[in-house]
C-alpha cells in the first residue's frame, strides 16, 4: 500500500534558498536511493513550507530515513535550515487522483 507523509515547517529567515536547495535534493536521493516517489514543495501564504512525500510502503520510508544511511549531508543540510517543525502526517494512501 502506498505511503504518503506531509511535512511542515517554519524556516530560519534569510535561510528559503537553502532549505529549497536541500530540499530538493533530499527529495532526488529518496527517489535515486531508496525508490520514493518524489515529493511536492509549498511555500504557505504566511511564510512556512509545506510538503507532500509519496512512497511505494512505509517501510520503504523507515528505512531509508531511520536506517543507518538516513544521514546524508543534505539532510543534515535542510535541518539546518529548519526553525521549527510543525508537523509530520503519516499516511496511507486509499485514493490517488493526483496527475503526473
């Protein structure tokens, strides 16, 4: 079953470029690295970002971002750029609709 997970955070300021940058590159190596399906990035109307990650299980997901490779330099990165995070949604997908 299909695993999807919504993130949100509040960025330091003067740090968007780089937590877009880092971003995008912890989305290419889940996909490269661990067969994710990608992810979609939001910037919200008061600031913060939000994201929506697409995984084949969650098990896929589990080990790619808690097994002993999950700490990569882009994701020590992005965090980095971080202020606070606040949420992260598990899901199981039941319905998919979304094109592309």
């Amino acid at each position: 079953m299909k695993h999807a997970v919504f993130y949100h955070w509040k960025i330091k300021s003067g740090r968007e470029q780089d937590f877009e940058a880092a971003w995008e590159q912890v989305t290419k190596d889940g996909k490269e690295r661990c067969g994710a399906h990608g992810a979609t990035l939001h910037k919200c109307d008061d600031g913060s970002y939000a994201a929506y990650a697409l995984w084949p299980d969650k098990e896929s997901r589990e080990k790619c971002w808690l097994g002993p490779e999950s700490q990569r330099d882009e994701a020590k990165q992005l965090q980095d750029c971080v202020e606070t995070e606040l949420a992260e949604v598990l899901m199981d997908v039941k319905t998919d609709l979304l094109d592309g």
